[in-house]
C-alpha cells in the first residue's frame, strides 16, 4: 500500500519520515506495544513499498528517538512511550522557517517562566553569569560574528538562575541551534553596518531582561522575555522572506 495512503497525511519530506510517522502512530495508538517485534525489513518493504535503505534509515530515527531498540541477529523491538521516549528536537525538525518558528513558540511558553523565576530566586553569581554572557554577545558582534554562542549562554544561564534543573536541561536539550539565525539563512548576506544594528537591538532586548532579573522584578522579567522572544520570531519571518526576494 502507498506510504501517503498508510499515513493520510501531506506528503512527507522524505519517505524515510513518513515510515517513521506510520510507524509511530502504530506505537502511539496501541496497535504495537512495548515489546512487541517490529516486521522484517522485507515485510515493512512490502507492505509500505519502499526500499532497504527507507526502512533502515527510518528504524534508526525511531531508535534515535527512543522508540524502539534493536538487538543484532534477533530483530527490533517496540521500548513504548516510557523512559526510552526522551524529548529531543532532531537536527531535520529546525530546518524551515515553519519549524523554527515553532521551537520559538515552544521558548516563549518556557522562557518567560523562566525569566521570572529567575528574578526572584538568582543568586549574585548567577547575575554577574548573565552579564559575562551579554559582554561576550556584545564583543562577538563588534567583532562581525553572529554571537550565536553568547547568545544561548545568555538564555542558559537565565535557565539555571531558576533553581529549578528542569528547565536548564529543556535548553540543554534544545541547545544552540535554537537560536534562530543559527539555522536559517539571512543575516549573512547583509552588510556588516546593519548586522551590527540587528544584533545591537537583539542585545538591547537582552539588557532589558537582565535589568529585570537584576532587580528581583518576576513580572518585569516575564514581560520583558516574552517581548524579545516575540521580536525573535517576526525578526526570523522577515529575514528569511527577504532572504527569499520577498521584500
């Protein structure tokens, strides 16, 4: 049977995402549970009539989400949704614009919890963390770099300031990438006046939270984090639009 027909859903981007799609609805819904033995690569072939290497490609993307182990000469066996099903963003999910707006989202709704919960329980070591953070931001920018880095440090030590090690490691997890001019196109291609500009206001936005936090003020902090985030993603939508002649 065709992989669009088995999914029902748009075409995938590759074949080997829509067997994984098919495959973990088939786990998610019950209809094969921890446990259970995955079909033989000739079976998965036949019935989802795809090659060899679409079925490898895609046990290796459920085994990279903790979906499902295999143990060499025996077969692949379902792990379920328990303790083997670990958050993870995969590299191939922040590729578009559509997906990096939607880890933005996800920050938005994390972030600015953090952000408050950071103003009031931060610790002066923790303060002077994010400061050596905006400095670094600040000097990669002078220097003509995109302070990728300093950037996701900022945010990861805000993470930390919370006292609370759940939400260092969601960033921990969502890592640098996640930062949105590290995985699209746009900000390269402007002159270096107006990178320097663009990172300028990214850093004042920055300076805004910290002054927040520094002040022990949650809902100054929760408001200031949730403005910059915002900036981020309409920053993110017009950049990658002119990027693509559309402005």
């Amino acid at each position: 049977m065709n992989l669009n027909a088995i999914t029902g859903r748009r075409r995938p981007k590759t074949l080997a995402l829509g067997l994984v799609e098919a495959l973990g609805d088939r786990i998610r819904e019950g209809r094969l549970n921890a446990g259970d033995k995955l079909p033989t690569e000739a079976a998965i072939m036949a019935e989802f009539e795809v090659s060899r290497t679409v079925v490898r490609e895609a046990i290796s993307k459920l085994q990279a989400a903790g979906l499902v182990e295999t143990r060499h000469g025996i077969g692949t066996f379902v792990l379920g949704l328990g303790e083997g099903a670990a958050f993870r963003i995969a590299p191939d999910q922040m590729g578009t614009l559509t997906d990096v707006v939607a880890v933005l989202e996800l920050r938005i709704g994390v972030e600015t919890e953090a952000a408050a919960l950071a103003a009031q329980r931060r610790s002066g070591d923790q303060l002077a963390a994010m400061q050596e953070a905006l400095a670094a931001f600040a000097a990669a920018a002078q220097a003509g770099r995109d302070a990728v880095a300093a950037d996701f440090q900022f945010h990861l030590e805000i993470a930390r300031a919370t006292g609370n090690p759940h939400f260092e490691q969601l960033m921990g997890t969502l890592g640098a990438p996640s930062i949105p001019r590290a995985r699209l196109p746009g900000l390269d291609s402007v002159a270096p006046a107006e990178r320097l500009a663009y990172l300028t206001r990214v850093n004042a936005e920055h300076e805004h939270i910290l002054d927040a936090i520094s002040a022990q003020d949650p809902e100054a902090a929760r408001a200031a984090m949730r403005t910059h985030l915002a900036n981020s993603r309409e920053r993110r939508r017009r950049a990658a639009l002119a990027a693509a002649g559309g402005e």
